[in-house]
C-alpha cells in the first residue's frame, strides 16, 4: 500500500513502468479514474452488454495526459532536464505545464493559434509555461518541436517521447484490475494516436503476466474532418469542433494501426454533429460531462448501434454479455465556448416569484 504522499500511477504500477530508485517521481495523484457504468448506453447495444466509460477528465489537468505526463517529467528530471517542451492541442500543454511547475523545470508549449479551448490556454499560462501561438496548425507545431528538441537543450514530452506511452498504458491496468478481465471491445477518440498505442501495450502487458485471459478488439474514432488513418493518407488542412483531436499527421500513426490490426478492431469517423450530440448525450443522460473530442467515443458507439447488424460486425460478433469501455478522455469544463456551440440560453425572470413562475410554466 503506498503512502499518502506516493499515490500516482506510478506509485500504484512500479513494476510495470521503466522507473527505478533514481527516479524522483514527480506525481499530482493522478489515475484511479472512475469506470462508471452506463445502463443506457449497455441497453442500447442491447444484449447483455455492460457499457463503461473510463471517465478520465477527473485526473489532476482534466485529461488521461497527465499518466503519460507523470512519466515523461519524473525521467526528465532524472536525466537532469532543465526545460521540457511539447506541442500540444491543448491538453498535453496543460499537463506539461503542471508537472514541470512541480518539478521546478521550465516548459515551452507550442500551439496552433486561434486553435485551443480557453481552459486549456489558461491552464498553460497558469501552471507558469511559456506559451508560443504558431501560425499553424498542430502537426506544424510538432514539427517545430522535433527540431528544437534535437539538441538537447529540450527534453521532448510529447508522445514520440517513450515514456508518455509506458504512463498512458497504465489505464488499462485499471481497467483490468477493475473488470477482473479485459472488456472484449474498447472505443477511444484518436488523434495524434499516442493513446490507442498505449492502451494496446497496457492490454497486451497484462495479458503476458495472466492478470487477463483475454485481449480487446480496438476500435478508434477520427473527427471526420481530421481522419488520416481512416483515409489512408496524411490530411493537410484537419479541421473539426473537437480541437483536441485536430490533427492531420498523427506520430503514433503506425502504433495505431498495429494495435486495430493485431486486436482485430478498427478505425472509424464521426461528423462534428454526431460528436456534439454525443457530448449533450451523455451529459444530460449520464451526468458525465466531457469536452468535444473525447464525445468521439460515445458518438462513434451509437453510430454503430444505430446501423445494420452487416455494416458493424464488430459490435454483431462480441459475445452476448460483451464489456464494451468507453474512454472519455478530458473534462468538459476545459471548453467554456460549448454554450454558444450548443445554443444553450438560459430562461430569464426578474427577481420575484411570480416572474419565476410565469417563465417555468407553473404558475
Ligand atoms: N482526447 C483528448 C481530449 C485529447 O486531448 C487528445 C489528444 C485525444 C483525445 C487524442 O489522443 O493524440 O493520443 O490519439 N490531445 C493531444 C494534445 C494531441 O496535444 O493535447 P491521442
């Protein structure tokens, strides 16, 4: 049992994960997210499925980041690092910013301008990085990153580094600790690709060590707009509402396409409408709030559901009783802008009761 000041994913996993009595763990207590049950979503797939999603906004920054994160700076920090750097949609610039600030390091965020949801950018100035706005879009600003990680004057935190993936793997040990086995389907947002990769390696790690009998079937969704694994072919111009996954060249693209084909799931896309209706879903449903981009799991499950049993054998051929896992990756308080987005307006009145009344309807 670790103590209340070693709590973090790398306190719980050691011995699963590249760290050693040299490595000053630089934690924020992050993981143990809750994997909720949803009886609406399991009685939608119908059957006897049991639907969970791995709620992974509730981690220190607002996003599953922040395991890889806990890594990659905890081995900065043993290398001697002075300053780490990242491109970043928002969410990995949010999650490096905190650690470095807790490991007294510097750290550099390249974003594409325009491009971030407000809590993200806040969160970078906030925790203390310098924030760099690039002209372009996020495979741009990893490009960049490349380059001026090549010298070693930056350590590189974005998921080309190792050690993100070895962190990020340790939501699947959850998950299996959890369930006490592998869900038979697990459906996640994609986008620079880094996750999927380590979900694989998490499942597959397990697997070899007998805490699971089992493996999952993969099943990624891309923003239709910024779907280069889905097409084939890098995308020049990305574009969707879910800022988080706007990327056109993904690093981990190989990593993905390993894990779909070795699991025998798939990759998939869903329209920007589809995404926000799903966030509005499971919000309103489920009392689960998540931002645009991790919504492409939930909207990617019922495309599935609401098509023809031959044009999704992957849901047709799971077992009756299938666990199916959702991972929401970030939290929807990041994106402030989803009011205007979504319509919403609130009734007004003024302040008396009659007033109150008339605009409820139950006077
Ligand atoms: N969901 C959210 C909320 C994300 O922020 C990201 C990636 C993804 C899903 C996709 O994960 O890249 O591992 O396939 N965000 C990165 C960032 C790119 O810079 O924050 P992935």
């Amino acid at each position: 049992m670790s103590n209340r000041h070693d709590r973090g994913v790398i306190s719980r996993y050691r011995s699963y994960l590249p760290v050693s009595d040299a490595t000053p763990v630089v934690s924020l207590n992050e993981g143990s997210t809750p994997l909720i049950y949803s009886a609406k979503l399991s009685s939608l797939v119908g059957r006897e499925a049991e639907v969970y999603v791995k709620y992974e906004g509730l981690n220190p920054t607002g996003s599953f980041k922040d395991r890889g994160m806990t890594m990659a700076i905890s081995k900065a920090v043993e290398r001697g690092a002075k300053a780490v750097i990242c491109a970043s949609t928002g969410n990995t610039s949010a999650a490096a910013a905190a650690y470095a600030a807790r490991a007294n390091i510097a750290c550099v965020v390249l974003l594409p301008a325009g491009k971030i949801a407000a809590g993200k950018l806040l969160q970078a100035f906030i925790y203390g990085a310098k924030v760099v706005a690039i002209e372009g879009n996020f495979d741009e600003a990893l490009r960049l990153v490349r380059e001026l990680g090549a010298d070693g004057r930056f350590e590189i935190v974005n998921s080309i580094n190792p050690f993100r993936i070895e962190g990020q793997k340790t939501a699947s040990f959850e998950i299996i600790d959890e369930l006490d086995e592998a869900p038979d389907l697990h459906i996640l947002p994609v986008g620079n690709a880094g996750n999927i990769t380590a979900y694989w390696k998490g499942y597959r790690e397990y697997r070899e060590i007998g805490k699971a009998g089992t493996l999952p079937k993969m099943l990624g969704f891309q923003a239709a707009g910024s779907a280069p694994i889905f097409w084939g072919h890098v995308v020049e111009k990305p574009e969707t509402i879910a800022t988080a996954i706007r990327i056109g060249n993904p690093a981990s693209w190989e990593g993905a396409t390993t894990a779909i084909k070795e699991s025998g799931g798939g990759i998939d896309v869903v329209t920007d409408e589809e995404i926000l209706q799903a966030q509005r879903w499971l919000a309103a449903e489920e009392g689960i709030f998540v931002e645009p981009a991790s919504a492409a799991s939930v909207a990617g499950l019922m495309k599935y559901v609401s098509q023809s049993e031959e044009a999704t054998p992957l849901l047709k051929n799971l077992p009756l009783a299938a666990k199916i896992v959702l991972t929401v990756t970030g939290n929807g308080l990041k994106d402030p802008e989803a009011p205007t987005v979504h319509g919403f307006k609130a009734l007004e009145a003024a302040a008396d009761i009659q007033s109150v009344a008339r605009v409820l309807g139950v006077n």
